[in-house]
C-alpha cells in the first residue's frame, strides 16, 4: 500500500488523531480531530496544547504526553474532561491514547495521540453511580430528614446547583396518604435544601419551614397532575417553580436564569410531596436523561419515605401505648419524693418502665423493669407486666415472692404462644424487674432483683454505691429461685433505679457508664429533677430505652407512730380503745376516734379469738391514718357475709366498711391485719 493512501486513510478516519513533535507542539492532525476540537489544522500546527484548547486540562494531558515521550510506555484510555470550541456550552469527556514516535534507526520523533469522544459513555456512568449512591441512603436510615438530606447530598453539585424536598405533614407524622389527587396549593413541610452556596440560594426557606406554591403556577399543576416536568426559566420567574413561604415581593428570590426539573414524590401511586432540582445558567440545561435519571432517584428516595412513615406510625403508636401504660402521674408520698424519666430509643419504642406503688403501713414501693425488644409487642408486653406488678403488691407479698409470681406470668405468656408465633414475638420471652420496699418506720429497703442491674444508693455525705443484692435470673426462665436483701437508710438517702441502657454502650465497657452514673449522683441534696437531667446528661452513643427512677427516702418521727404490747386476754380489747382514744387526741384526730375505736376493737378481739399471743397494735400517721394489729399465727382472715341469727362473723365486714381499705401482710412472726382511713381534710 503507498504512503499517499496511508495517508488518506488517516486524514479521513474517524477517530481524531494528532502527531507532536518532541516539544509537544502539532506537526500534523486529521480532520476528525479538528472537528471534535473546533479548531482547524493550520491553526494548531506548530502550537501547543493549551494554547489551542485552554478550556481542557492541558496540563494534565501534557504531562501525560511528556512522560509518554521520556519512558516510551504508551498510555491507553485516559480520560478527561472539558469543554471546547466545536461545542462550548456542554462539558465533554474524551479518552484518549498516547504513543511514542521512532524513527528507523530508533531515534525519538515525537508523540501521536487518539482521541475519541466518550461523553455517553461518562454520563451513563455518572447516572449509575448517581442511583447507586441514592439507594444506599435509601437503606441506611428511617429518619425522613436524614433521608432526604441524603438525597440532597446526593444530587448536588453532581446533578443539580440547588434542590428543595417538600412533604406533605401527614406523612412526616406517619399517616398514610390520602387517595385522589393533591391539591396544588396544599402546604408542604421542607425536609431539606441544599445548594452549591450561589447567591440567591439563601433566600429560600429552610429545613423545617411550611412552603407552597402560589396557586395556578407550573409547580402547583404538577403537584395537582403527579407528572415530572423540566423547563428553562428566566430571571426573577424562580417564584412559580420553588415553593417558597409567603413573601412581600410577588417574584419571590431571584435565582437568576436557570433550568429546573420539578419530580413529584409518589407513595403508592400517591403523591405526597416535590423535589426542586435547579441548574444555573452556568451549566448546560437539564435534558430528557436528567429528567429520566432524577425520576428514578426520587422514585428510590419515596420507597425510603414510605418505609420512614409506616415505621414512624408504628412507633409513634407504641409511644402512645407506652405513655399510656406507663404512670401518668405518680402518687405524692411524704416519705419518699420522687422523680422519673423516660428516653424511647431511636430504634423504636423499647418495654423500659417504671412505677411507685403505696403500700400498707406507709411503705412505698419503687419498681423498675425490661422487657424485651422493642415496638409494640414490647410495650403491651410491659403493660401486662406492670399490672401483674400493681396486683400483686396490692397482696402485701415480699421482693422475692412476687419475682417468683412474675416469672410464673412471664413463663405463662410464653406457653400462650401458637407454635408458628415462636420467635416472632421476643418482647415476651423475657424480661427483668427490681423491686424494692421501703419502710420509714423502721427506715429500712428491702430489695429483690431479676436479673436486673442494682440501684445506685448514695446516703449523705457519702460515697455513691451498688449494693451488692442477690442475683436473680430473668423473668421467663423458670426454676430457679429469688431472694431478698434489706438494708438500712439514712435520712434523705438518694436511690437511683435504672435500666441498662443508662449505661451499656457497644464497644464501651458498663464500669464507665456507671462511672459516669455514681458521679452524675453527687452530691445527693440537690433536686431530683436536677439529678434526672444530670444523669441524663451523661448519655453517649446510647442505642437502647432508657427508664430512670430517682427518689429520696424521709422516715417517720416517733411523733407520728405509736404502739403498744397488748396482753393476750379479752380485757384487753378496753384498753387498746383508751390507748387509741388518748394518741388521736395528742395529735388532733379526735374525730376520727369512734371509728378507730371500733376498727382496734374488732381487730384485736379478732387477733384474740382466732390467734396466739403476744398482741401488738400500731398506728401510724401519714397520708391516712394506719390501725395495725400484730399476732403470731400465720391464719389468713376471711371476710364473710353473717346471716340474720347469726350471734358473730361480721368483725372483718365492719371493718371492710369503715376504714378506706383493709389486708393482711404476713412477716416472720405471724401476720398483721392493717386498715386505713382518710385524714380529715385529704382529697378524697
């Protein structure tokens, strides 16, 4: 073949071609080439590359070209971009190889290069990388700020110079759309914004504000329509294609000439919100396969927006379950104040609770448990177990005996389960529970734990400590038994009860998080709602609920108990009468003494008739007034019904009538029958 066809062919071949001499300046380019550059062969010959195109990266490529020349290696497929004269309104991309030119004897000549225009090729895979990355925040969050933020962070400046998400307030609340259309002036709720940080930008409303667009305007019948649109807009006509708060001026902010894109976001058919993407007139204008590339990554973004909703439904139901099961108001008791928290965890509702129950002889009674799992399985779960925990501390049981009930339930709930459910439904195959009793007569806290970590007890002027109470397994595991431990408090001693998620932190070892808890606690006389929040504010990378039960413990003076040793003899039913009479006299309850009188008759005749000695009777005065009798039997009182004749069997039916109400608790020596009545003047 001759030089001069060779010569013809590489002249007229369509892959733009170029030779260089060894200081990199054109000795020779095809026609191709000078098409693909906008700039003819007589006016590159003998120039240089970057005073041909100055708009690409003639530095880069001339290095590349340079190092090409000194090693002799060739570089194959280098990409780049840039914009030149044949087209200077859009950016190309162009690959491009480089060879080393020899002539016979080896001698180095210069450089020819390749060039060929890839652009589809660059934005296709730009359009991948785009989606990639909008589906991987579409699986990475459930917060609908978070994921919108991350569509945003997605599109600019990648895709857009500006965009705005609007969403409809019932979605963000986690109501399901309504069917039919959407109104075009209906207010949206901004998720997210973000630009490149252009002027005009910041007039736009930001995350969190309502927005609209004025009526009859294209955003407006495109949110009415659900169909994407794309147009050039001229400067100062932003207003109708933004939604915007309401403003002074008509035109809204000037964002200057610009193209936009407006996607509806659609759920289920259901449009529920808009997506703004803006380009300035600094970039080219969007085209079909940006609309086609941006409806696919807000159609992504929607799938993330519906999983957001239902999971923000179903957790804002088990809160409202949750706040309805858990104590909407916690009984005042002048011997133990007390303060609470709750923290739900970002992973949904957990069965965390809490709970202080008065108890006969003025005792209280501090409970706190887990149940779990979390949602609504786990705070119905902890319903149940709250109320099992309130009937059974009605029946005056100790610590470890209503552990031991608790865990019959739990192992109860469990056997209730269809096979088929097994596993579904982990909030009920376990939890753990501490209950504690305080005393303020003897000024004393009995405590039982399943499974549960111990409280934080701080008296004052002391050191923060974690008794050391017997371990007890988990409710639900069944066999195993529970015990009790009791200890004594000071005045105005502090008691902390909490849940683990307070101080169990992935990747944290717990003695720091109770480090953090024992010095939260000191010193012990400030507030306890400014003890909650101090606590609170040693939280970090928490993961898990958080249920904190703070109370301080007061006893009860001699001034406000008496009792007496009663002998074991039917006259001494008279006395127990006068000694009651004379203390309500020294406190100035002397109208309730035909009541009490009665109530300490019955009681102790009872105790003398169906019981052994020695007799004990203790009142107490608190928030009601307390009449105590203490006997050595173990026999449980029995209320019954008396029939006309009958001569006896009505002293427990007069008692159940007089007093506010009545039981039996039992302790190591025998029992107690106990009945309380209203003070004078108390609500109620």
């Amino acid at each position: 073949m001759s030089h001069s066809l060779v010569g013809q062919f590489l002249a007229r071949s369509p892959i733009g071609m170029a030779v260089m001499d060894t200081d990199l300046r054109y000795v020779w380019i095809n026609d191709a080439l000078a098409r693909l550059g906008g700039v003819t062969g007589d006016e590159r010959l003998g120039k240089r590359l970057r005073d041909v195109l100055p708009r690409l990266d003639a530095q880069a490529i001339e290095s590349v070209m340079q190092e090409v020349l000194e090693s002799g290696t060739s570089a194959v497929d280098v990409e780049y971009h840039g914009r030149t004269p044949a087209d200077p309104d859009r950016e190309h991309a162009y690959s491009t190889s480089f060879f080393r030119l020899e002539d016979a004897s080896g001698v180095v000549r210069g450089v020819c290069y390749m060039v060929l225009d890839v652009t589809d090729r660059w934005r296709a895979r730009e359009r991948l990388t785009l989606l990639s990355r909008a589906g991987a925040w579409t699986a990475r969050t459930l917060d609908v700020f978070r994921l919108a933020d991350g569509l945003a962070e997605v599109c600019v400046p990648d895709l857009a110079d500006l965009i705005t998400v609007d969403l409809l307030d019932s979605v963000l609340q986690g109501e399901p759309a309504r069917d039919g259309a959407l109104s075009g002036v209906q207010p949206l709720r901004r998720v997210a914004r973000r630009d490149t940080g252009d002027d005009g930008a910041g007039a736009l409303a930001e995350a969190g504000r309502l927005v609209q667009f004025p009526p009859d305007s294209p955003g407006a019948r495109c949110l009415t329509g659900g169909d994407s649109l794309r147009a050039s807009v001229p400067a100062r006509s932003i207003a109708g294609w933004v939604p915007v708060e309401p403003l002074p001026g008509p035109d809204g902010p000037d964002l200057g000439p610009c193209s936009v894109m407006l996607i509806p976001v659609r759920t289920r058919a259901t449009v529920v919100g808009m997506t703004t993407m803006l380009r300035r007139a600094s970039r080219e204008a969007f085209d079909e396969d940006d609309l086609l590339v941006a409806d696919e990554i807000v159609g992504r973004a929607a799938l993330g927006v519906e999983n957001a909703r239902q999971f923000t439904r179903e957790r804002n139901t088990a809160l409202t379950l949750q706040r309805f099961l858990l104590p909407r108001q916690l009984a005042v008791q002048p011997t133990v104040e007390v303060a609470t928290r709750y923290l739900p965890s970002g992973g949904g509702v957990g069965g965390d609770w809490f709970d202080v129950i008065p108890l006969s002889g003025a005792r209280v009674a501090l409970v706190i448990g887990d149940v779990v799992g979390h949602g609504i399985h786990a705070a119905a779960s902890m319903g149940r177990l709250r109320t099992a925990v309130r009937t059974l501390a009605g029946l005056d049981l100790p610590p470890e005996e209503i552990l031991a009930h608790l865990d019959d339930l739990m192992l109860g709930l469990i056997a209730e389960e269809p096979p088929e459910d097994h596993g579904h439904a982990p909030s009920e195959l376990g939890a753990t529970c501490l209950y504690a009793v305080y005393d303020p007569v003897a000024r004393t806290c009995v405590m039982a734990r399943a499974g549960h970590p111990p409280p934080a007890v701080v008296a004052p002027h002391s050191a923060v400590v974690f008794p050391d109470l017997p371990p007890g397994p988990p409710l639900g595991l069944g066999g195993l038994p529970f015990e009790s431990a009791e200890m004594e408090l000071a005045e105005g001693s502090v008691l902390a009860l909490f849940t683990d998620g307070l101080f169990e932190v992935r990747g944290q070892d717990p003695d720091v998080g109770l480090a953090r808890l024992s010095a939260a606690l000191s010193p012990p006389d400030r507030p306890l709602e400014a003890m909650c929040g101090a606590v609170l504010e040693t939280l970090h990378g928490r993961e898990d609920d958080v249920a904190l039960l703070i109370a301080r413990t007061h006893g009860l003076g001699a001034d406000r108990v008496a009792s007496w040793d009663l002998p074991f003899e039917p006259a001494a039913v008279r006395g127990a009468r006068a000694l009651a009479r004379q203390c309500l006299g020294t406190w100035g309850l002397s109208d309730l003494s035909f009541t009490t009188e009665l109530l300490v008759s019955e009681l102790v005749t009872n105790a003398i008739r169906h019981a052994t000695g020695p007799i004990r009777l203790r009142l107490i005065r608190d928030t009601v007034l307390t009449c105590e009798v203490l006997d050595t039997s173990s026999a449980s009182p029995r209320l019954r019904h008396a029939r006309t004749l009958d001569e006896g069997g009505r002293g427990l039916f007069l008692v159940a009538q007089m007093s506010r109400r009545w039981g039996t608790r039992y302790t190591a020596a025998g029992k107690i029958i106990w009945a309380e009545q209203t003070l004078p003047g108390a609500p109620g």
